[in-house]
C-alpha cells in the first residue's frame, strides 16, 4: 500500500511537470507572453486591439502545437514501453519493426506526386501502419514463434522501405528540402485541425497498450513463462503490436520522425514507478509529454527567428542517454 502512494504521489509530480512545461511552452517563444497575459488573453470576453494579437498568438498558434507536442510525446513513449517489454530489450524505440521505414515511404510518396487528396500526414500515417502489418504478415508467413524472429522480420522490412524512400529521393531532387525536413520531424505550422485529426487515433493506441498492461508483464518475463501462465502468445504479441504501432504511427504523422523519445521516457519512468506497465505506461507517456514540449519550445526558440526541426533537439539529448545505456549493459 505505501508503495502504490509513493507511485501516485510521482504520478501526480509528473502531471505537474508537464502542466508546467505546457506554461512555459504557451508563455516563451519570439514574442514573451507573460501567464498572467496568457491567462486575461483566454478567457477575457471583450480583448482590445493588443489582446487580439496576443489571442492569435496563444490560441491559434503556440496553444494547439504544445498540445500536440504533448500528445505526440505521450504517443510515442508508450509505445516505447510496450516495444521494450514486448521485446526484452531496454533499447528499443518505436520505430523498431518498420513503422518509420513506412511512415517516411508514404510521406515521400505524398511529397513527390503532390498528390492533394492525401495529405502528408494521412499518407504517413497510412505508411506505418502498412509497414507494420507487413512486418507481421510476414513473420506469419515464415512462422516464427519469437518476437526475437518479428524484431529481424521488421529490420528487414524497415531496410527495404528505406531504400525506396532514398530511391524516391534520388529520382525527385527538387523536393530533397521538403522531405529532409519533415524526416527530422517538426511541429512548425500545426494547428487544432492537425490535432483534432489525430488525438482520436493517438488516444486508442495510447489506451490499447495500457489496458495490456498485464499480457505485457507476462511476456516481458519471457514467452515460456507467458505461456505457462496460459497466455496465447500470437494473439498477446499481435495485439500489443497493434495498439503500439497505431499510437507510434499516430505520432509520426503529426510530427514527422522524432527519434529517442521513445527511448529515453520509459527508462526515467521506470525509475520512478518500477516495471509493472500498469504504472509504467502512464508514467511514460507523463515523462515523454514533457520532454516533447520542452524540445519543441527549445527548437522555436533558441535560434529564433529560425526555427530548428525538434527532431534535432531529441537527438542531441538521446544520442548520448544511448551511450549511457550501451555503457551501463556492457555492449
């Protein structure tokens, strides 16, 4: 019982963070916006003439895309969990099984052929989510029984899709900017349609893996002990890959590729909630919400009036977190 008040107690820590981190993303930008400011521009009845230029700044621009960053953060940080549990293995990230490959081969595929009734951000969406079923089909087709034989099924089939994204890149050179750029993953332009569109996917894939919580111990112990428990492991595996893929494919199509997130939220959660994924999800998604408002607010900001593509920020601080968990297993 104390232990469950010690993690609530974190949990509620974690809320306050990221509802601090929310603050600080609305408030700091080009143009300062003090809280009190933020707060008289909301939820004044009648602003004047400066309040209404403050109002399109908070409320139509700053307001949805820390919303999303956060939403993208929660998305991809429990995924993250569900992937390293799934897998036994502490550094994988969401992308593991060709879901990037696929977003980026749809992304691509929308850029090159202007094709403008599938959006951007539909066709990556759609990319993953193909990438993935391939992953599995495949693994179905030549019965592995591991979800050590899924996890080369999808290096295979992410590098595959990564060569026709370089393919597609190398034939349509005038478009190299547009893809780079969204390849390095970017909030820039987003508003409350880009979030309407995908906080109702984002949401079921988010809520799919944490009701899995349980099925998700079992097989983090090992398959065999999984199956001893009664537990029906193609059915367990297919079922997290799913709920996992539709939250990280979700992310990716609102922001682009962020790498590390994923990574790095469910190893701080950890430390702070244990490894139940009852606990560990939530608190994941707390963690990589807050660490996504806070990369995104750093890459519109410390080169303003240029803006970096967060994806950036997420690598300069995941690339060494890598090295201390590649330090710390002794690879």
């Amino acid at each position: 019982m104390a232990a469950t008040r010690v993690k609530v107690r974190r949990l509620l820590i974690l809320v306050s963070l990221l509802c601090s981190a929310i603050i600080t993303g609305v408030v700091v930008g080009a143009v300062w916006i003090g809280p009190a400011d933020v707060f008289h521009t909301l939820f004044r009845s009648e602003p004047d003439e400066a309040d209404r230029v403050a109002r399109v700044i908070v409320w139509d621009l700053r307001l949805p895309r820390v919303l999303l960053a956060a939403l993208v953060g929660v998305g991809l940080s429990a995924s993250g969990a569900a992937y390293q549990g799934l897998f036994r293995n502490p550094l994988a990230e969401p992308f593991v099984i060709g879901s990037a490959s696929g977003a980026a081969l749809g992304a691509t595929l929308a850029i090159v052929n202007n094709w403008s009734y599938v959006p951007v951000t539909l066709a990556a969406f759609l990319g993953a989510v193909g990438a993935v079923a391939i992953t599995y089909t495949c693994d179905t087709v030549v019965r592995s029984e591991s979800s050590a034989g899924l996890l080369l099924t999808g290096v295979a089939v992410g590098t595959l899709l990564n060569a026709l994204v370089w393919v597609l890149m190398t034939w349509n050179d005038r478009e190299l900017a547009r893809i780079i750029g969204w390849l390095m993953g970017s909030l820039s332009g987003r508003g409350w349609a880009d979030l309407a569109r995908i906080a109702p996917w984002l949401a079921c894939g988010t809520l799919g893996v944490w009701l899995l919580a349980r099925p998700l111990d079992a097989l983090a112990e090992g398959e065999e002990a999984a199956r001893g428990l009664g537990l029906p492991i193609r059915t367990a595996i297919g079922l997290v890959i799913a709920a996992a893929s539709l939250a990280a494919a979700s992310a990716v199509a609102a922001a682009g590729i962020i790498g590390f997130v994923g990574l790095i939220a469910p190893h701080i959660a950890r430390r702070l909630v244990g490894e139940s994924h009852a606990w560990l999800i939530p608190a994941s998604g707390l963690v990589g919400a807050t660490l996504m408002v806070l990369a995104d607010t750093a890459a519109r900001t410390l080169t303003a009036p240029t803006e970096l593509p967060v994806g950036v920020i997420t690598a300069a601080l995941g690339g060494p977190f890598f090295l201390y968990l590649i330090s710390r297993r002794g690879v």
